[in-house]
C-alpha cells in the first residue's frame, strides 16, 4: 500500500485526524505526509478544515459535517478555479488529474 492509500485508510476509519495522530499512527515522516494530505486536498480525495490552529481531515465533505465541522469553514476550498458552482468546481478538478496523469 502507498501513502495515498495508507493516509486515505486511516483517515476513513478515523475521521477528523490531525497530522500528529496520522504521523503516530501510519509511521510516514512529517514531511511526506505534510505534502500527501496537501496533495489529496487539493484533488479532493479529502476534506480538510482548520480547528484550533491545526487541520484535521475527512474523506468526504459529508463525513465532515457529520462530525461537527461547521459548513462555513472553507472545506477544501472548493472553488479553487474561480467557479460559483461547485460541480463545475468538481469537474475542473477532475479533468486536471485527468491531464496531469496522461
């Protein structure tokens, strides 16, 4: 199992984990999985929301607010293209994986 799968893993059985608890637990360095989590946030393999200074991670924006992550936290920043529409948003963010995988 990689990273992506390992953190993705976790992080579905343990929502709303924060880095140190993912770094205890899935023994990947700090920097690694600074830069993993980024990554799979900024894709939307994950959601992410600022609590107390720190984030903690969700594996989807559902899970999040059945844990209590309030829907006016920015989740993701999920209109990272300049879109008002949040499937249009969801395509874009497709479609660059998509072409940054080819």
């Amino acid at each position: 199992m990689n990273n992506y799968e390992t953190i993705i893993k976790f992080i579905t059985e343990n929502p709303g984990s924060g880095l140190a608890e993912l770094q205890r637990h899935t023994r990947i360095s700090r920097s690694s999985l600074t830069s993993s989590l980024s990554r799979l946030a900024e894709r939307g393999y994950l959601w992410r929301t600022r609590t107390g200074g720190r984030f903690i991670y969700f594996e989807s924006r559902a899970v999040a607010i059945q844990h209590g992550a309030t829907t006016g936290t920015v989740l993701n920043k999920p209109m990272k293209f300049g879109c008002t529409n949040e499937l249009t948003a969801l395509f874009n963010r497709c479609l660059a994986a998509a072409r940054s995988a080819v």
